[in-house]
C-alpha cells in the first residue's frame, strides 16, 4: 500500500499493520540544499558499513532524486557532510530523442551507488555536455569533462569496487562525485560567465528562485 501525502511523505507500508510486522519502512522525500549553503563546499567524509540509517538514507535518496527529476543526487546536496551519491543514466537513455540513439556507448545506461568514491583516473578525450544541478536550478551550461573515469567505492551491497564508466553515466558520476570534494559544476565556467551568472546565483540562495520540488535556502 502507497499512501501519498501532499507529495511530499510516501509511507510505504507492506503490512497491514506496522505494529505486526518488522519489515515497514517510511520513505522520505528530503529537501535539496540549494547554492550557497557551506555543505556544499566541503570536502565529505568517509562512512562506516554500520553509519545509522544507511539504507534507509540511500531510499530516501532514490525518492528525493526522482520526486525531483534528477540524474543523481550526493549526500551534500541533502546536508549530509558524507560521501555518498546516486545515480540513474538510464533515465536520459530513456528519453533520448530518436537522433541521439547509439550515439553513447553506456546505453540503455545504469543505476548505481556509490559510497567513499575515490577518483583513481580519467581517461578519453574531454566533451562538452549540458550540464545543470538541482541545488542550482535554472541554470545549465556546457561543461567539458573526460570521456572515462575509474573509480574504487564501495556499493550498496557493501562491496568494494573498482570500474572504470564512460558515456553518459561517467558524466553523472563525476558531476556527482564533485559534489562529495566541495565541488560544483559550474566552477569550470570561464571566470567571465561565472561573474555575469553572480546575481542568477545569490537569488537562488535567497531563495528568489521558482522550483517545483522542496529546497531549502541559505539566505
Ligand atoms: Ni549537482
């Protein structure tokens, strides 16, 4: 049974009854920390298999994500100081116009998560894509990135991993990953548009901006 209250709580209940069962659990969909809030420029932690609440924080993470029509979503982006992000490329092979299909080489894309990613190497020629960030909304630049990234993290089974992605899915993840070293996308902007996007950026951590899913702002 799914009981959805104003859109923003899901309680997602599989018994008839919580006090009978042990296996219920309350998804949340969790307000994004828009542009300007410290979190999101500082370097996060590491976590333990035993951080409180983990697998109920990587649900709420997924629900926040697509409530939000996000690609991925990094633990700072919800004021968690921890390295931890998701992310889900086969939502934009799915809406790919016709002209674009096989034009990537990580189609039909892939859902992952990552925890104490670490960058290891970048690989391939660098390509520009138009990138935008939902503690930035309204904003969306091209922003050259390497084709290929190899990482080591740790996955939601607790596993450690070491892959190396390209395509789209390396474009998201290394969005993602910045997220967790402080990092924005639109720090690559040459300095001049940065300085011509500067009263676009202090209206969103005033709040002055319209998005249609819950934020909350530094001011
Ligand atoms: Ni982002």
């Amino acid at each position: 049974m799914t009981i959805t209250q104003g859109g923003t709580f899901n309680f997602q209940l599989s018994c008839p009854s919580p006090y009978l069962c042990t296996n219920f659990s309350i998804i949340m969909i969790l307000p994004i920390v828009a542009y300007g809030a410290p979190v999101l420029r500082t370097v996060a932690k590491d976590i333990d298999a035993d951080y409180p609440g983990l697998a109920a924080l990587i649900e709420d993470m997924w629900e926040t994500m697509y409530a939000s029509n996000g690609v991925g979503l990094a633990a700072p982006q919800i004021n968690r100081d921890i390295r931890l992000f998701v992310m889900d490329s086969a939502q934009i092979f799915a809406n790919l116009d016709e002209e674009d299909k096989g034009r990537y080489p990580d189609d039909p894309g892939i859902k992952l998560v990552f925890i104490n990613a670490y960058v290891k190497s970048f690989g391939g020629e660098e390509w520009a894509y138009n990138e935008g960030c939902l503690s930035i909304p309204k904003i969306r630049e091209d922003i050259h990135r390497p084709e290929e990234v190899t990482l080591t993290y740790v996955d939601e089974n607790l596993q450690p991993q070491e892959k190396t992605f390209n395509g789209i899915t390396a474009r998201i993840i290394q969005h993602e990953y910045d997220h967790t070293e402080g990092k924005l996308f639109i720090d690559y902007l040459k300095p001049l548009k940065r300085k011509l996007m500067k009263g676009k950026l202090s209206d969103i951590t005033k709040g002055k901006v319209k998005v249609d899913y819950k934020m909350t702002f530094p001011k």
